[in-house]
C-alpha cells in the first residue's frame, strides 16, 4: 500500500512540475520516414515524454503542437532538428468561439451597428424551450426592455416570472396541440412550461442572440467565450417542441403570438414535408409574419445529400443549409499494419492505451441482417467484448451505436460513413473511445480486418484543430434542391455555419441524451441545420439593427447576393457527400458573408403585390391564397409567371425533348424579370455572367443600370436559350451586377426534365 501510495505520489508531483509549452515546427523539415506531419509531430514528443499528450496540432498560421512537459523534457524537444521554437504558454484573454471569427464578426466592429441599436431588436425562436439560468442569458450592460415589447414570461413546472430579464423578455409554451395528439403532458418526463428539458432549443436561443460567456467549452473542446451573432439584440423563446414531436397547430399559435408581442425576427429550426402553400402550417405562419415585417428564418432539414430532401421552400421564408467550420477535433485510428487514419470525435473519458487492441466489424458479430449498423441488442457480447468495434453510419443515430458497442463489452468504436456520407466527418460526445471516420478510411479499415486473422487498433485522444483547409465545405446532411414543389424558385437560399458547433445547453440534460452518459454540461456541440438557421437569424437581427427601414426580403436579399460561392483561390465550396465542387442546389446562393451584406449596394426588395401574383401563377384558387395571405384577392386576367417573382436567384427548369435523338430540336427560350432596389449611393452598374453554362445562351437587357438616389428601382430581363439535354441534365451558371465596389450575386440553375 505504502508502495502504490509513493508512486501515485510520484506521478502526481511530476504532473505537477508540467507547464503547457508550444512547440514550434518547420514543416519543411519533416523526415520522409513519415506520411503526415501529425505523425512527425506525435513522433517527437514520443521521444522525450512517454505520458505526454498533444493538446492541439496546428497546421495554418504556425505549425506545430501543443502539449505538457517538464522544464527538462521541453529542453530535450528543443534540440531535436526540425524544432524552431519551444514556447511557455502565455494566458490571453479568450474572446470568442469559432463561428463569429469565421464569419468575420470580430474584424471591423466599425462596421457593425451600435449595440443600443442591436438592443431594439428581438429574436423570437420557436423551439424546445430555455433553460434561463445559463450565462448566455445575461442581461449586464442592456438598457431598458424595448417599448415595442408587448410579451410577457408565462409560469409553469420550473418557471417563473422571475427566469426572464432584459435579455431573456419572454418565454411562452404551446402544448394544446401536442396534448391533443398524445394526452396530458407527463410531468415527471419534461416541464409543462417555457423550460426547455431537450437542450435543442437552447442551443438555438444562444446561437443566434446568446450574451457574451466566458470559459465556455465542452469538457474543454472549443474553448473560449462563447456568443451569439447579435449578442445585444433580446431573446424571445416559444415552446412548442415536445418529447413526441412539434405540431402544427402549435406552432401556428406560437407564430401568431410571436408577431403580435413584437419579435423582428423568427427563427424557426424545425420542419417536416414540404405540401402546397396553402396546406403548410409554417409557411402560412411565415407569410403574415413576413407581411408584418418579421424576417423568417428556417432550417432546411437533415435528409442531404439527396437531391430534393429540402423544407421550408417558401420563397417568403429564408432557407439555410449547413457548411463547417475551420475547426475540427481530430483523433487518430492507429492499425496493426502502422498505417493511420484521421477521424473526429469529443470523447473525454479515459483514454484506450497506446497497446493495440483487437477490432472487429460490427456485421462479422452479429447474426442480424443489418448487423453492420450496430442497432439495439444485434451485437453478440462473446465476439465485441474487450474489442473496438467499427461500425456504419445510418439506421440510428451516431451516440446510441456507442451505446450499444458499450452495452456489448466493447471498449470502443470507429464509426464508419457509407457512401450516402462520404468524407463528412460530425464530432460526438461519445460514452466511449470513438472515431468517426469518412468512407476513404471505413473502407481501408474494414479491408484491413477482413484481410487478417487477427486484426487490431487503437484510438487517440481528440484534440481541437483551428485553421482547417478547405472549409467551408457543405455537410453532407444538408438537405439539397431542386425545389420539388416550385421548381421555378432555387432553394436553399444559402448556408452557414452548422456543423461542431458550441452553444448554450441544459442544466438537466446531458451532451448526448442518454441516461449513461457524462455529467450534465452549460455547453454542447452539435450539429444539423438547426444550428446554421439561428445563425441567420442573429445576422439578419444585425441587418435590422443596421437598416431599421428595409424589409425582410431587402434583407434576405443582401444575405444572398454578397454570398461567397468560392474560396479564396477561386476554387469552388466543395461537398464534402462526394468531394466534388458544391452547386446552387447545396448552398444556394453561397455562404453568408456579414460584413458585405451590412453594405450589399443593390436588392432584389420582393413586395407583398409580389407574392399575390406568385400565388396565381401556381393557379391557386382565391380561396387558396386566402388561407395564406388573410386577403381577399381575385387572380384578374392578367399573365401570371412564376419567372417574375423579384427573387435574388434564379432556378430555371426545363423540357427534354419528347422524342429521343432529336438532335435538332429547337431551343427553348425564356424570360425572366427582375427589378433592383438601390441601397447605396448613386452609381452605374454593370451586368456579367462570371460562370457560363456550355448549354444555355444567357442575354440580359439592359446591361448596364445606373442609380441617382437612393432606394431607386431598375428592371432588367434575362433571356435563356437553352438548348436540348438529356433528363436529368443539370447545369449552373452565375450573374452578377457590379459598380466595382460591390458585387450583387445570384446564382442560375438549369434542369432538364
């Protein structure tokens, strides 16, 4: 006993003696012996230290990692070749997580409006409810509650009016719906009230408006502080997400209530089929609210990369799609063989040892059919006890395979993507060593254990990586276009960030949901497009803020036309589903871009009078548009064309010829009318098309529009002569107008059909 006593001692005052130091590498000077410069770097510190461990790799603006060694033992890494500099760490001040800083919050604050101004602006998210107490909710340095607020914050289980502040000036619960479908709402499982026992919806709140809260991490993943697109701009939360689901009649409610006590902005992460207009209960909702000047963002679902999985297709409503970060939190699949594989995971247990441990293919220890997707209770204990077992992507979701991997005896997991994922790689707060892996590296691991007898692995600790290359990169579950319902309007309109991101969770949930699973946390990081929505949602507050006058399409319109479809070297957003150049149908306009769509010099500003004439064009009966737009209005005979709504994109579907091998039919021609609003000072613009499309004639006319004053209008017309193709052909093309200073951007997207 005295003996372990001393050598636990002995292990503890090394620890002790440890500072954190940054390793300095010449990235140049890597030996040939190795494949990757994280293997060089694991390599080095290996040779002085036997316990320590990277903190992170960096790879962009310096090279190197950062680990914990003796005075001693940082003295010996000094001297290995390839070692510029070894640095003691010094503490700055940590001002931000990773999405404002990607998106360029943190550059100019000149740019931005004043925070008083933010402050007029509300957000009202429709989710799971708040949890009220997190640090995010902080309501230091605001002023006075809005005058316009006309909210309140209703009691229920576990809250009270008191949880609300002039941050958090209201929160309201919508179950009436829900109750109906289910029965009474059990108490003891969730909170009949504004509180939110889910954590989603908190994640969403915060994400789009949440203050400024220091030291925020997930066991000490992403660490910084961590705030919302508008950090000043106030919250509203509207509960209508249950343990069973969100109901439309709930969400109609909470729409309603929403507009009548004053929110500027709705944020909406949630969505389903995508039927007639006129039969959606949110794109009814969204219409009125956006009639009313309410700026209505939603996500646009999941079910990516197959083409047409999108919701909330309104052209009213904004559509947003998820891309990455330049953040990751990399581990590493070490083989019997020597050969690694990179992967991604937020598990911050105990560690596997550096000893290499027996693996297994999930479908080579189950007598299931889909055995390889290691569902509930298809594992066999006698053949995954003391192994790592790998494991495909699909059929339930990621966190409950490492349950049942764990549940099994086995002691960790490689989660392995199908073609249907490709390279995407999504972290997890797994309950076990875990690596999620793209296709390339599940591939090469299961050849590598169907092609020896006794195969083995091991899995690294996860690290936090900044700076990754390319990004952004469009998720593979984003759902894509085209636009089933009316091919005539390109959706989704544009993605943002929605991939590993940080946010505010629950004092009463944990990172993974599961009941196994690590101690309840302040932050998580999740994915899906239910974090790129309230991204949007925060960045349109701050266009609110900015320009109090324009109207949610003027501001829907600058988000769009100053996205970014390229990276800085001109290359295309890749896709990561396929690795091959994104198109409008997975990011839509683009990425969004803050600081230009503060200054977007023109918009495509669509009316209401707009919206009554898209509304005949799809021959919806008076009736019809009733339902959705609260008017009376008569389709008169006048020619109505879904070409014509004065959206910021342009998707242009059309006929394959009939008889097959008519080479010489004729092409078709169409014309499409847009008008431009003038939002800066009087100049001349220019129209180009920048990407041409091999199979369509593009004309505009006029090509150059010249603006004296501001909030001038000018139409112009595009003419596409396309030629035959093939069903299923699809081609892109961009235009965009431009005085030199600005550049107002609208992707096109042909299909034959």
């Amino acid at each position: 006993m005295k003996l372990q006593w001393f050598l636990l001692f002995l292990i503890s005052f090394a620890e002790a003696q440890r500072e954190t130091y940054i390793i300095h590498m010449d990235r140049t000077d890597m030996p040939r012996a190795f494949d990757d410069h994280f293997q060089w770097y694991d390599s080095s510190l290996k040779s002085v230290s036997d316990s320590a461990q990277m903190l992170y790799s960096y790879n962009t603006v310096v090279h190197g990692f950062s680990t914990r060694l003796t005075v001693e033992e940082a003295k010996l890494i000094e001297k290995q070749e390839g070692i510029l500099a070894v640095i003691p760490e010094v503490k700055y001040e940590l001002h931000t997580t990773r999405t404002p800083e990607f998106l360029g919050l943190g550059k100019s604050v000149s740019f931005f409006p004043a925070s008083e101004k933010v402050g007029e602006v509300i957000i009202g998210v429709l989710d799971t409810g708040v949890w009220p107490e997190l640090e995010s909710f902080n309501d230091a340095g605001l002023g006075p509650v809005p005058p316009s607020w006309k909210g309140e914050c209703e009691v229920g289980k576990n809250f009270n009016s008191s949880n609300c502040n002039r941050k958090l000036i209201g929160a309201r619960y919508f179950s009436r719906g829900y109750e109906a479908a289910f029965g009474a709402i059990d108490e003891s499982q969730e909170s009949k009230s504004p509180r939110d026992d889910d954590g989603h919806g908190t994640h969403t709140s915060t994400t789009a408006a949440g203050s400024p809260a220091t030291g925020a991490s997930l066991f000490g993943f992403a660490a910084g502080t961590a705030r919302g697109m508008a950090a000043e701009a106030r919250v509203a939360t509207y509960k209508v997400c249950w343990l069973g689901g969100c109901f439309g009649s709930d969400i109609l409610a909470a729409i309603d209530k929403a507009v009548e006590d004053g929110v500027d902005v709705l944020s909406l992460s949630l969505g389903g089929s995508s039927p007639d207009y006129y039969r959606d209960n949110v794109a009814i909702g969204a219409f009125s609210a956006a009639a009313q000047g309410v700026f209505v963002s939603c996500s646009a679902g999941n079910s990516g990369p197959s083409s047409g999985s999108l919701s909330n297709v309104a052209p009213w409503i904004t559509t947003v799609g998820a891309g990455t970060l330049d953040r990751d939190f990399p581990t590493y699949v070490t083989l019997g063989n020597g050969k690694k594989f990179i992967g991604e995971s937020l598990y911050s247990g105990k560690p596997l040892s550096d000893s290499l441990i027996p693996i297994v293919y999930a479908s080579e220890a189950s007598n299931s059919s889909s055995g390889s997707l290691c569902l509930t209770s298809t594992l066999n204990p006698a053949k995954v006890a003391g192994k790592i077992v790998v494991c495909d992507r699909g059929g339930n979701s990621r966190i409950q395979k490492g349950v049942v991997v764990k549940d099994a005896g086995g002691v960790g997991m490689i989660l392995a993507n199908t073609d249907t994922y490709g390279e995407e790689q999504l972290a997890d707060a797994h309950l076990l060593p875990t690596a999620a892996v793209g296709q390339k590296a599940g591939d090469a691991i299961k050849n590598y254990i169907s092609s020896n007898a006794n195969p083995t692995a091991t899995i690294s600790s996860s690290t936090t990586r900044l700076g990754v290359k390319p990004s952004p990169v469009v998720a593979a579950f984003s759902s894509r276009g085209p636009n089933f319902l009316t091919p005539q309007i390109l959706k989704p309109d544009l993605i943002a960030p929605g991939v590993n991101i940080l946010a505010g969770w629950i004092g009463g949930a944990t990172p993974a949901g599961s009941d196994s699973d690590k101690p309840h946390v302040p932050f998580n990081i999740i994915s899906g497009t239910s974090m790129s929505c309230p991204h949007i949602s925060g960045l349109a507050a701050l266009l609110k803020a900015a320009h109090p006058d324009w109207s949610p399409d003027a501001i829907r319109s600058a988000l769009m036309t100053t996205a970014y479809s390229t990276y800085k070297n001109g290359e295309a957003i890749q896709d990561v589903s396929k690795g091959l150049p994104s198109t409008p149908f997975g990011i839509g306009a683009g990425h969004v871009n803050p600081m230009a769509a503060l200054d977007p010099g023109l918009v495509y500003d669509t009316t209401t009078n707009d919206y009554f004439a898209f509304l005949c064009a799809l021959n919806y009966t008076s009736l019809a548009i009733k339902v959705i737009t609260k008017k009376d209005f008569t389709c008169s005979g006048n020619k109505y064309r879904l070409e014509d709504l004065n959206y910021p994109s342009f998707a242009v579907p059309l006929e394959t010829p009939s008889i097959r091998g008519d080479e010489n039919a004729a092409p078709t021609t169409i014309k499409y009318i847009r008008t431009l609003t003038n939002k800066g000072t009087p100049s001349t613009y220019k129209a180009s098309v920048t990407l041409k499309s091999p199979s369509v004639k593009i004309v505009i006319e006029p090509q150059t529009l010249s603006f004296a004053e501001a909030n001038e209008q000018k139409s112009y017309t595009v003419t596409f002569i396309a030629s035959p193709m093939p069903s299923g052909t699809e081609s892109f093309s961009r235009l965009e107008w431009s005085d030199g200073k600005h550049i107002v951007g609208s992707p096109i997207a042909f299909t034959w059909t």
